[in-house]
C-alpha cells in the first residue's frame, strides 16, 4: 500500500501530537499535578510551596505534607485525611470548612482566628 506525501506527514502530525499529549502527562511537577488535576493522593510533597494556591477541592489523602507552606491558600473542601501535616504552615490560609482563616502560627494545623 503506497501513501502519498501528505499522508504521510498527516499521520506523522497525528502521531506527534498524540505523543506530546502523552508526555505532557508525566512531566507535571508534584505541585503541578495537585493545581491541573486537582489530586496527588499519597504523594511526597515534602516542603512543598502552595502559598497563595485555590486548592478548592483538591485530594491530597495521605500525602507527605510535611513543612509544606499553604500561606493565604485557599484549601476549601480539600481533603486531608491521612495527610502528614508536621510543620506544615497554614498562616492565613482558608481552611476547608470555607469560613475558618487559620491565624499566623498555624503549624501542622489550622488555628482560628479570633472573630
């Protein structure tokens, strides 16, 4: 079976865009995955930087969160059940319950602030 010039460069065009869409998969950075997809369950996110991320409904059970900083985030609806929290630093982040900003000393949980 012969293929003509353009379809061969079709197919090659097809195939090439096929396999970017593929690769761009992989090559999201842990913090990436959680802002594009919106989940990195039992992910290792040690030290990881989300200040001033809408992390609205975000999955992140049993994540290493461990010294992760979530300053003026916005974590409503996220679930972090199961999540290491050690020195994680929730200042001014907007806790998940969507009415809660966790005040400055906010680590390895949120602490209200004074109404």
């Amino acid at each position: 079976m012969r293929y003509s010039l353009a379809g061969k460069i079709l197919v090659f065009c097809l195939a090439l865009g096929v396999w970017s869409g593929v690769g761009s998969l992989f090559a999201y950075t842990p913090v990436e995955q959680v802002r594009q997809l919106k989940a990195c369950v039992g992910c290792y996110l040690r030290n990881a930087n989300f200040d001033h991320h809408d992390l609205t409904e975000v999955n992140l059970r049993g994540a290493n969160l461990e010294y992760a900083t979530f300053k003026k985030a916005t974590l409503y609806k996220a679930d972090l059940t199961g999540a290491d929290l050690k020195g994680a630093d929730f200042t001014g982040a907007l806790w998940v319950d969507g009415v809660t900003l966790c005040k400055k000393g906010s680590i390895g949980k949120c602490l209200a602030q004074e109404q």
